[in-house]
C-alpha cells in the first residue's frame, strides 16, 4: 500500500517522496489509519520500525484541522524518555512538515538553558516534544498553555516508567484537555504499561509488531571473560592498541564509571571523552560532534546517552559491563557495523554475568563466541564453546568463530 492511500495531506506526501519514502512499514500502515480516525492507540513496536512517522503523520495531519482555541499553546505534545530521542522525534516533525504552513516544532530537554526555553515557549507552538521532568517544571511555573492541545504522545513509554517517569507522565496527562487523542508506543504493552494506558484512554486500539531481532550478520561478536577490574582494564587497553580500531564506544553502566574510565583513558594517552546524562545538553553535542569529526577516539558512555548516535567511523563497540536488557545489548551493538560496514561487538563477562549472557544470546537467537588472548587469559574455566550450543526459534545457530584444538575457543594472537 503506497502512502497515498492512506489519507495523508499531500503536502506531507511531498514531503515524504522527497525523503524517498515510498510504502509505510507495517507499524505505519496499521496506525495511521487508526490516528487519522481520531481513536486512541496503544501499540507495541520495536526501534527501527518506523514508529516515529506512525504517529508523527497522523499528528501533523492533525493539524489541518482548525485549532480549539486561538492561544499560542501546542496542539501535539510528544514526551519522549532521553534527550537525543526528543531531538530525533523534532527532526522528524521538522522533515515531515517542511511544506506545511502551521507545522512549528519546539524542542524542551533538561540541560537547555531556561531563558531560551521560556522565550520559545512565549511564542505560537504547534508541535512540543519535550522530556518529562523539564515539562513538569514549566507546568509549574505556568509557562505552557495546552487549552488547544488535540494530541498527546508518549514514546517509549516502557523506558520512561523504567527510568521512573511514571509520576510526571500521570502528572503531565491531568495538565492537558481530557478531550484530547492519547498515543502510546511501547516495546511492550503488559503490565504497568497496560494499566496506564488504561487510566489514559478511552477505547484505544491496540496494535502489536512482531519485533524483528536484527540478526547484526556483519558484526562480529566477541565474549572475554574477565576476574575482576585489573584484568578488565589490561584487557580494555590491549582492545584499543588494535590498529583496526578507528573509533570505538565502551559502554559503562553508570554516569560515574563513564567519567572514571574516560579520566583515566586520557591520562594513558588516549583521544577520549564521557557521554552520559548528567553533562549539559551543549556539552553533550559538542562531544557528538567532536565524535564525528574524528576528534574522539574512544567516547565512554551510558544507555541513555548514547541512543541515537548514528556515526558510520565507529568501527568497535566494547561492552565494559553488560546491559541490564537484552535489548539494550542489540541497540548498543548497532551502533557499528552502520551502512553496510563491518563491526566488532566485544563484551566482557564476569563469573557472575552468565544469566545476562544467556538472555541476551535468547533474545537475539544466536550464540556468543568465547575468545581469550594470549598472555591475559582469564583464570577461571570458561562456560562450554557457543558453537555447542544450538538456539531455536529461527533455526539452530552454529557459531562460524574457529576453535582452537586444545581450549574449545577462539584465541587471537598478536592483535
């Protein structure tokens, strides 16, 4: 089905054609329609789905609409969990409704300064894609009009309860006409993400995506087992003297281990810096920046910071403690191995970590390959080779990484 029947403004269809856009994906076809209809919709679907212009068309479609009230309040507001996804969700806006007349977009994330956000909000608002707690704090300050609100947007719903947004949101929602259209993407829909849709809606349609695992066919993934934090470290540096490394992301799984670890790769000599939710938004898009221009090496950073970052020179991603989420794990992996390049995903694994192995190596159907390197092998015996191990669900998983005769896995030498 061509976007064109599915009820669009053909200046967004413009749009779209010059985006190279030509059919929906399945989230798009199955929720535009329900948008455009006026119902409310839960829907549960995976990053990488297209779930953004799901909800972004109808909103903007919205639009053509003549506004409740004439006040320079939103007509769509989109709470998102993490600043870079606000700031991915307004280019999306932005791109979709480059055509369209009333289609302004206003972006509110902590760690902007107040005086731009209050002189933004001052003036005609048409789409506001704000984080929870900043939003909250101009709610309270009485700076945010939403009489003529008509949509409300939560994305990623499943990660603002988990990072604990949950009382904002519910906040946010009492703030805005209860005669709105309430939207809800998840990864999920169980549990408490049900049961606040159901304290928000009236009616809502549900739409569930198989979620597709991306199987990463180009990307190379690795398991180090590590004792403790020294053999972690020698391990980490003896990664980075690789000469195939070009840039890499080590993934810490706090904000203060980030700051640590990139304190002390510089003072070893190393181009590198932290990314992580505690710096100003103006540090943090300098430091992607400097990411992109070659400037950083290696750049240490938490989940949260680095969703979004699309640069094509990374070409590692070192796992330096494991993902809570085994989703978590697939995102952090694709950061490389972008456009059809290779990339190398190692992780490092402690005795202890073995459960989160499992569940990641289930969540994505395939098996992990235990490496050791010559001179830093670890001390305690290694689980039995992936190879061994068969994965069902999409078929039985062989690991394609060479054994050694004698350990049961890869070994490299000389890198």
């Amino acid at each position: 089905m061509p976007f064109e029947n599915l009820n669009l403004n053909p200046l967004i269809l413009k749009a779209l054609e010059e985006s190279g856009y030509t059919e929906p994906t399945p989230i798009q076809e199955q929720a535009i329609p329900e948008l455009i209809a006026g119902h409310d919709l839960m829907a549960s679907a995976q990053t990488g789905t297209g779930k953004t212009a799901a909800f972004m068309l109808p909103a903007l479609n919205k639009l053509n609409d003549a506004p409740k009230t004439n006040s320079k309040g939103p007509r769509i507001l989109v709470l998102t969990p993490t600043r870079e996804l606000a700031q991915q969700v307004s280019a999306a806006a932005t791109k979709y409704g480059k055509y369209m007349r009333n289609a302004r977009v206003v972006t509110i994330l902590g760690g902007m300064p107040y005086p731009v956000q209050n002189k933004l909000l001052s003036r005609h608002v048409d789409i506001l894609v704000a984080t929870p707690g900043r939003l909250i704090d101009h709610i309270e300050r009485g700076r945010i009009d939403f009489s003529r609100l008509d949509m409300l947007i939560l994305d990623e719903a499943d990660r603002m309860l988990d990072m604990g947004f949950i009382d904002d949101v519910e906040r946010i929602a009492q703030a805005t006409p209860a005669s709105r259209q309430t939207v809800l993407f998840s990864a999920t829909l169980d549990g408490a993400i049900g049961k606040l849709g159901a304290s928000m809606m009236r009616e809502p349609k549900l739409i569930r995506i198989a979620a597709q695992t991306a199987r990463h066919e180009h990307i190379e993934q690795r398991l180090h087992y590590v004792d403790d934090m020294h053999h972690k470290n020698r391990l980490l540096d003896h990664m980075l003297r690789d000469i195939n490394l070009k840039q890499a992301i080590v993934f810490t799984a706090t904000k203060r281990d980030a700051d640590l670890l990139a304190d002390d790769l510089l003072a070893k000599g190393y181009d590198a810096a932290a990314l992580h939710g505690d710096m100003s938004q103006r540090e943090r898009m300098r430091t992607i920046a400097r990411l992109r221009q070659g400037g950083i090496r290696v750049l240490v950073a938490t989940d949260v910071a680095a969703r979004g970052i699309d640069v094509a020179g990374i070409t590692h991603v070192i796992n330096f403690d494991l993902p809570k989420f085994a989703e978590d794990y697939v995102h952090r992996i694709g950061r490389t191995g972008r456009a059809g390049a290779s990339g190398v995903a190692i992780s490092f694994v402690s005795g202890r970590d073995s459960l989160h192995v499992k569940r990641i190596e289930r969540f994505t159907g395939q098996a992990i390959a235990a490496h050791v390197i010559e001179g830093l092998e670890p001390k305690f015996k290694p689980r039995p080779p992936a190879a061994k191990r068969n994965f069902h669900g999409k078929g039985e998983y062989r690991s394609p990484q060479r054994r050694s005769s004698g350990g049961g896995y890869a070994r490299d030498r000389g890198r």
